[in-house]
C-alpha cells in the first residue's frame, strides 16, 4: 500500500481536504505528516495494522484513540518495548497536521452515519461516550451480579449474617487463611454428609467424635466434642477481651464460621487471627486423620500454627517498616510478649 502511495504521489500531491481523504492517508512516508522537516517510517506499527490515519482514530465516535489503545494492538504481536511505542506515537501526534486533528475531533461525517448509543440506567438517560465507569460499576452490582448461594444456605439455617463485615474481614490474614474463610462462609468444604450424598461414603456420620452425628460443615468446625478444648481455649481468649460486652454463645458459633468481625480497635485483629488459624487447624486434623488415620491433639496444632504465623507476621511487619503496627495489634494484652527481638505467643 505504502509503494502504491509512492507510486501514486509521483503523479503529484493532491491535498487531502475531506474527512474520508484524511482518515485514509497513509501514515508513514507522508510528505504532510512531517517530524523534524520530514516524513517517517516505522516498521512495527506497519506490522501490527497501524498504517493508515484511521487505524488511529475511533470506530464509531470522533477522534483519537488513548495512547492505551494503541499499546493494545502491539500485545499479541511483541514483546512490546512500550517506552518507544509511546515516544513513536508523540512522534505522530507531533507530526499529523493540526487542521486534520481537528476535523477528526468533530468527524461530522461519521457522528451523521454512526449510531447514537444510549443507556438508560436508573431512569437516567446515558450516552456511551461520557459514561463514567462508576455509573456502569453500579449498574452491575445493582442488576447483574447474583448473591452467592452461601447466603440463601446461612439465611435458611437461621444465620442472619453481615454480609459486607464478613467479605471485609481480611486483615493481617495470610492468603492460606483468606482462602480458607472463603470457603467455609461459601459451605464449599467437603464433609462426610456432602461425600455421602454423592455415594462416595457409606456414612455421612463424623469420625473424629462418638456423638453419631452427621458432619456437616457446622458439625466440624463447631459441634463436635472433639474439638471441644479447642473451643474452650478460644471461649477463655473471648472472656478475657470481651470483659465488659460478654457473648453469647450463638455470636461464638456465628464467629467460628463467618470469621471475628473487624472493629477499630487494633487488639482485635488478635482475635481475627485466632478464629481463621483455629478453623484452619480443625480442618488439617480432620485431613491428617482421613489420610493417616492419626487423630492429632487439636490444640496443640492450632497452638503451633498460630504462634508460627504471630512470629512470621512480626517479621514481616518488620521488614514492611510497620514494626509499630505489630506493638499496637498484639503487645497490649497478656497473650504476645516480645524478649528482644523473640516473640512469646502464650496461649495456654
Ligand atoms: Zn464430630
């Protein structure tokens, strides 16, 4: 195409005065489209399909297209250097004569034969070009985006749930404890009632208690006797923080399942950590047994993962130059000390 331009341009130079002209201009070797008095060549824009003037202009609307959109076109093609791509597109940006910027700007051949797109959100008539993405945002949340099925499942067994602190509650957790609330708030961990109902079991009872109960996820995180000095250990840490409010035991068994919730005070984020490490060490037990039929005391696994992470969390912190986080979340109650540079973590 670019030798056809040649070709033709040795006939003499007409001057492209018309929109459709200056969308088909070819962009390289372009005695108008001049850098430094004069034209240029560059050879992978020709190679992704960025030859012509309209290459770089919108579809449907007038204008330009973003400096982004041009990067786009590189990324199947490239390993992309995008610092030249950039200074070769101000290269062109430089170089395209302003009388043709500005008829694309207005582009009135294409805004009559384009198709005037609108959305109606809320009432609220929108054209496409100015609509904020926090507009779309919201439409999706509002109209598209379907509850989880976790939620019917906790509202039919009588759990009245704050949804918004429970997808809140992440700080301070390792991306393993995160995964693990995730899927326990969504009942997606397998337990025997579920692996029975699919006849991978004879028996949906758990095995870890004598209580001929079925496991179901509340079985195994909260219900079952095995677990009991685990749960006694968390209900003494609870009394000790919750000195003035008390709970219930209904608010210790919403806690087991949708995570200590996050309050503003620092010391809590304790408690946040003692909830997501203990289910976690209930689940490994009840794997260790199912592999090797060896029933571990769950306390001290819960105890052992915990101090880990409290010790592992510090040295991070540390290193983040947020040292002082770790004195205001765990150095103000009887259960963290610091010796030194050692962490105690005294849970007994
Ligand atoms: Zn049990």
């Amino acid at each position: 195409m670019l030798k056809a331009w040649r070709d033709l341009r040795a006939q003499g130079v007409f001057i492209p005065e018309y929109i459709n002209d200056i969308l088909n201009q070819p962009i390289f070797d372009n005695p108008f489209i001049i850098h430094n008095a004069k034209s240029f060549y560059f050879q992978n824009y020709v190679n992704v399909g960025l030859i012509k003037v309209c290459d770089l202009c919108y579809n449907i609307l007038p204008g330009i297209l973003p400096y982004e959109a041009i990067l786009d076109s590189f990324y199947d093609e490239y390993d992309v250097n995008s610092k030249s791509v950039k200074n070769q597109f101000d290269v062109i940006l430089k170089a395209l004569p302003k009388e043709w910027i500005d008829k694309l700007k207005i582009n009135s051949d294409f805004a009559e034969n384009s198709i005037e797109c609108q959305l109606v959100i809320d009432e609220n008539s929108y054209d496409l070009s100015n609509l904020r993405s926090g507009v779309v945002y919201k439409f999706f949340t509002d109209n598209v985006f379907k509850d989880p099925t976790c939620i019917s499942h906790w509202e039919s067994n009588g759990f009245n749930v704050e949804w918004k602190q429970v997808w809140k509650s992440v700080s301070m957790k390792s991306s393993e404890c995160i995964d693990n609330d995730f899927k326990i708030v969504h009942n997606i961990i397998w337990n025997n009632l579920k692996l029975y109902n699919i006849n991978i079991l004879d028996n949906p009872c758990c095995k870890l208690c004598n209580d001929l109960s079925d496991e179901t996820l509340l079985h195994m995180i909260f219900k079952c006797t095995s677990i009991k000095p685990l749960l006694n250990m968390i209900q003494d840490m609870l009394e000790y923080f919750s000195q003035n409010t008390g709970f219930t035991y209904d608010q210790f068994k919403y806690w087991m399942i949708f995570g200590y919730p996050i309050r503003k005070e620092n010391n809590n984020v304790f408690l946040i950590l003692v909830f997501s490490i203990a289910t976690i060490s209930i689940i490994r037990r009840r794997t260790l047994y199912n592999k090797n039929g060896i029933i571990v005391n769950v306390c001290t696994l819960f105890k052992r993962m915990f101090i880990n992470y409290i010790k592992n969390l510090k040295y991070y912190l540390q290193m983040k130059g947020f040292g002082h986080k770790f004195t205001l979340m765990f150095l103000s109650h009887p259960y963290v000390k610091l010796d030194g540079d050692n962490v105690y973590v005294n849970i007994d």
